[in-house]
C-alpha cells in the first residue's frame, strides 16, 4: 500500500510541474491565459429611501 501511495505522490508532483512548464511555455505556442479586456457598463437604479 505505501508504494501505491509513493507512486500516486509523484505522478502528483509530475502532474504540478507539467502544468507549471505549460503556463510558463503556453505562450509560445499560442495559448492565451489573459483575461478578456472588456469593458462592461450597467446601469443600477439604487432605491433610496
């Protein structure tokens, strides 16, 4: 049981590093993590009493 659990803990730590090396290199291939720049305006009527 505790080799299952050893193997689990690095396919863990393998897994967080792939997906660190994917953000950090992700650009250079075309994926774009930026958040879309839009601006959005909506009217609020506040009721004042």
């Amino acid at each position: 049981m505790g080799r299952l659990i050893k193997w689990l803990f690095y396919l863990l730590v393998l897994c967080a590093l792939v997906l660190v090396a994917y953000v950090y290199v992700g650009p250079y291939f075309g994926a774009d993590f930026s958040p879309p720049q839009d601006e959005i305006r909506v009217p609020v009527q506040l009721d004042g009493k």
